[in-house]
C-alpha cells in the first residue's frame, strides 16, 4: 500500500543544490533510512516529508494518502514550556489516551471519584493494553516526575519526551530525525526492537549503524544532490555502495582520458569559429565539469607522533564519589596503561561523565585519590563543550590553537589538511563557523581538540550529529592514534571498533571492568538472563497445554477448573487491589504503584480467560 509519494523534488539553500530532482515511494511497512554527510540537506528533507516546507519544480509534488497519520520527530523539540509532562506526551484527540491522561491526572490529583470513573472509561474502551503500553514506554526511557514543567528539563529529556510523545500516538508513519541521540545504550536497544516490528512504517535519519542493520530494509543515499536507492539493511548497502562507487571510478578515469584527449584539441585550435568547433568546446567544458564534480572521500593513512606518554599515567587509589544519597564509585582502583582503549558504559545517570571528571580532575574524590602523571596531556571532546565563535572562520578556529600536528620523520599535517581529511575541502574553509550545520559544528569542534595533540584522549558522546562517513574517518583516526583513548558513547558500532575493554557504570558505586566489547559483554549478559527464564520457567505453576486435542476427557476437565480457580482468585485479587487504590488517595506514589497493578492483573485475567477457551475447544 502506497503510504507517500515524493516526485521531482528539488530544494537549494542561497546558491548551495541540497538535491535536485529527486524521487521517493513510501509504502506501508517499509522503514527507510535516509543517508548523507552533515551539510548536505538531511533534516531538510524530513521537514520537507513532514510538510513544514514545500518542494521546488515545476513538475514537483508530494501526495501523502488520504487520512494518513504523520508523527515527526524532530532534533529540538517545540513544546509549550508551562505545560507539565503528563500533558505534553497525552497531548491526543484519540479517546483511549485521553482517557489514560485523564486517569493519571485524577491520581496525581487524588480525586477518588475521578479515578474510578476513569477506570470504568479505560475498561470500557478496553484500553489497559494501552495503558501498559505507555507505562512500558515511560519506563523504558525513564521519563518521571510528569507533573513537572517542561522548562524545567534539560535537552535530553525533551527529546526523550518527543520521542515517548510519538510512540504512544501510534501514527501511520514515524519520521525520526536522530531518534537515539540522548538515549542511553538500554534505551536505544529497547528502541531498536520496538522499531524492528513489521506492522511500522519509518523514514528516518540516524548515524547509528547497528540500528540501520537491524531495524532497516531501505537505504537511501543523498549523494552530491541525486539520491541513490538500496533495497536491504546497512550490509547490504554497503555493498552495493561500493559497487556504485567502483562504477563511478571507472567512468571517471574514462572521463578523464577524454578530458586530456579533448584539452590537447582545444589548446591547438586559434580560435573556435565554426559552429560545429564551437559544439566541441562546449562539449568540452562539460566534460571538464564533469571531471571536477568529484568528491574525495577522505582516507587517513598516517602516523602522529604525540606528546611524549612517561611510565605513570593516571591511577585510582581506592576512590569513592557520591552525591547525597547516590554513590557513584566506591573504593574504585585502577591504573591505566600506555595506548590502553577503554569504553565506559551505563544507564543515564550512572556516573559516567562524573567518573570522567575524577579522571581529569575536575572534581575531587570523597575517599582515596586520583594521580595524573606529569607528562599527560589531556584532549577532551565534552557532549557539552561546543563553543565556537560564529563570526569566526573554520580555518581560524583551527589556526589559533595550532598550526599542525608533528607526523613521523619531521612530517606535519597542517590545520589545512586535517580539515581537508575531515571532509572540508579548501573552499568551505573559509567559510564562517556561523553557515555551518549542526554536525558540521560538531566535526570542527573535534578537529578543535585533535589539533591540540593530546597523548589521552576523552571523547564523550563523539558521535551525536555526526554523519556516517565522518564517523569513519574518526574511526580510522584513532585506530591509528598513539596515545591513550577512552570513548562514552551510545554506538555500540563505533564501541565494539576502538575500545579493548569496558568499564561497566553498574549503580550502587559498583564499577566492573569487562575484557572485550561491548557486544561481547552485551551477549554473556543474555546468556545469563536467558539461564535465570529456564530456571524460572522450570518452577511455574501455570498449566501446561497439551497440544494433541486426544487428551483425555476428565484431564481436560481439571484443567478448565483448575484455570476457573485461578480466574476466580485473579478477579478477587483485582477487587482487593482497586479498594486499596481508594485508601491511598493522599499518597500518590503508591496511587501510581497500585494502578500499574491494577493494570497488570487485568492482563493476567485475559491470559487465563484465553486459555481457559483453548482447553473447553478440547471437549467440543
């Protein structure tokens, strides 16, 4: 079923092409990933799908079937700032969540009536589903405190609502501009498998290149204004990418065999007079423009020579940091080594930024010490950091702090040609800091800290608003670099590439270190999990299904009354729990515990009640 339909679409910015052309059929059940470099139109495009701005051309149109529900997700979210949380993710015309967001408003409130007629409307329209639905989503992004203020929360916490705002609307069609910036690994995981379900569909922008693996079977390609369609996962477009790129060498190297061959013409002729000589020069200059409408995607294949590292680096003595009641680390010790590679991971909130800033001195330890050898040199990409002077331009931010980076044999790398290797070529280096996009402001502000030269590098959160091809160019950077590296990062791609161990953020000032990656780590922990549901399976009580419908006719009998026993005791305990919700109207954390459970046990009934139907199938 053919959802939108995008045709002939063009869009520039002043004089710069962001594409030109282009053609886009979004069916139901496709989920579409749409890649590019930062700069090149990406966002631009969504806002184009979402219908906040209108496509240029003449044969340009956009038709979007009739009724179709679109949710956009967007960078910066645009919410009222007064309005509470609560309102805000339940902001519906559909009756079941307004319904819910009426429910929790009586609770937060501690209106007894209002919350059991909202229970009877939740009943009616038998929307409990739902209401575990939005509790699972809540939960899982850890969005809290809903009678709190929107102005009040930082930017990852508003894209975290936005994000929880559209999953529980449930729309037709989901466009997501970087859904996994600001969420922790858990949470991404958890997108990742809401996302994957068949029913969805999805165009979206992301860097994340283990989502596009498995939540993706579209990949689309902006390439120099033109877009290029890949039918598949992330694999499988770069496969094909690479063949499309070993075609387009070829033609290139033919285009500039002709290109010499026509120049030599061209440079014989005194003068072109004829019309059909004018034809060929005209000839010419396209194929020149041809020649020169060729990108170079930046290769790094060289060796820095950092600032000198001495034997002592920096060691943890038995340290413990807290903040009032939570403990971060707790008689914490460790000694880093030279070109040691270390991941930190954890939930948000789980001291990852603060174990940085005892690393790095910011702050002091509660208990023990930290130790900074004399010969560190610290480079530090901070999520937070980005401070660039707008009026500035990109090769003077870089200049005023070096000139270059020293590379074996007395070789240097100029501020110049850093730039250069991180996809901004000559030209756009004298623009000003101002014109760039958001990831282009990124990627200066982490040539800012390479051009420094440290010996130990800090990146936190590297690969928010960067583009795909960015983040393998860094990526071939530090496979090369010398010095000591420690990555906070949410790519779990980029994670597994770089780091040789992890520092697992596990609460309760508990830090474990993991000898591998991250999926390494990710999968033991499985294995542990999936060992805990066999042996939690093996000790149920629930009534087993016997599948061959020749059982005998007094089993099956047991069976249906052993279930009705159950029903009966499930309803009782359903009762029991909606009088002590009524008991509880002062205390409105445990309105909202005794709620969930109503909730719970409702879904418990439905599960009985179906398979008290499949064992009375059996006597008919």
């Amino acid at each position: 079923m053919n959802f939108i339909n995008v045709e002939h679409s063009s869009l520039s910015f002043g004089e710069k092409i962001l594409f030109s052309d282009v053609n886009l059929l979004i069916n139901k059940g496709d989920r579409i990933a749409l890649v590019a470099k930062n700069g090149t139109g990406k966002t631009t495009f969504l806002k184009l799908m979402a219908g906040e701005i209108k496509p240029e051309g003449e044969k340009a149109k956009i038709e979007i079937r009739k009724g179709l529900n679109i949710a956009y997700l967007r960078q910066t979210p645009d919410f009222h700032p007064d309005m509470t949380v609560l309102d805000t993710l339940m902001d519906s015309d559909i009756p079941a969540i307004k319904a819910i967001h009426d429910y929790e408003l009586a609770i937060y409130q501690g209106n007894t009536e209002e919350i059991n007629k909202h229970i009877t409307i939740i009943e009616n329209l038998e929307a409990w589903d739902i209401e575990a639905k939005v509790k699972e989503i809540l939960f899982k992004l850890n969005i809290e405190k809903l009678d709190q203020q929107i102005k009040h929360l930082s930017g990852g916490q508003r894209r975290r609502i936005a994000l929880a705002q559209i999953l529980i609307q449930n729309p037709d069609v989901l466009i997501l501009d970087e859904p996994t910036n600001h969420l922790d690994v858990e949470m991404i995981e958890w997108l990742e498998e809401y996302l994957s379900k068949p029913s969805l569909t999805i165009f979206m922008v992301t860097h994340d290149r283990y989502f596009l693996e498995r939540v993706c079977n579209v990949i689309v390609e902006l390439d120099e204004g033109s877009f290029y369609h890949y039918r598949g996962n992330y694999s499988n477009y770069l496969e094909k990418r690479a063949e499309r790129k070993e075609n387009d060498s070829i033609r290139h190297e033919k285009v500039k065999k002709l290109y010499k061959k026509e120049l030599e013409w061209v440079r014989r002729q005194p003068k072109a007079r004829g019309t059909k000589a004018k034809s060929r020069i005209e000839a010419f200059q396209r194929i020149k423009e041809e020649k020169n409408n060729v990108v170079h995607e930046g290769v790094l294949k060289f060796h820095i020579v950092p600032e000198r590292l001495g034997s002592k680096i920096v060691e943890f003595h038995n340290v413990s940091k807290r903040f009032g009641d939570k403990i971060i680390m707790k008689n914490f010790s460790y000694k880093f080594k030279k070109n040691e590679r270390v991941g930190i991971s954890g939930v948000n909130g789980s001291g990852k930024s603060t174990f940085i800033n005892l690393l790095t001195q910011e702050i002091n330890p509660d208990e023990g010490k930290v130790i900074k050898g004399e010969t560190v040199k610290f480079g530090y990409y901070n999520q937070e950091g980005l401070l660039l002077k707008t009026d500035k331009r990109v090769i003077d931010v870089i200049r005023d702090i070096a000139e270059y980076i020293p590379l074996q044999k007395g070789a240097k790398l100029t501020a110049e040609q850093l730039l250069e290797r991180f996809l901004f070529p000559r030209k756009q280096q004298q623009v000003y800091v101002s014109q760039l996009s958001g990831g282009e402001k990124r990627r200066l502000y982490l040539l800012s800290i390479l051009i420094t030269n440290p010996n130990f590098l800090i990146l936190d959160e590297p690969t928010n608003d960067l583009d795909i091809l960015t983040l393998n160019i860094l990526e071939d950077y530090l496979l090369e670099f010398p010095g000591c590296l420690i990555v906070i990062s949410h790519d779990r791609y980029f994670m597994d590439k770089l780091v040789d161990h992890i520092f697992i953020m596990e609460g309760a000032g508990h830090v474990k270190d993991f000898n591998g990656s991250y999926s390494e780590w990710k999968t033991r922990k499985q294995l542990e999990l999936e060992e805990q549901r066999k042996i939690s399976t093996a000790t149920t009580d629930e009534p087993k299904i016997k599948k061959s419908k020749k059982a005998p006719e007094q089993i099956v009998k047991n069976e249906i009354k052993s279930i009705e026993k159950k029903l009966a005791k499930k309803e009782q305990e359903k009762a029991e729990l909606s009088e002590e919700l009524n008991k509880h109207l002062e205390d409105l954390d445990k309105l909202t515990e005794l709620s969930k459970l109503v909730g719970e046990k409702v879904k418990e009934i439905e599960a009985l009640e179906a398979l008290w139907e499949e064992w009375v199938e059996k006597l008919e």
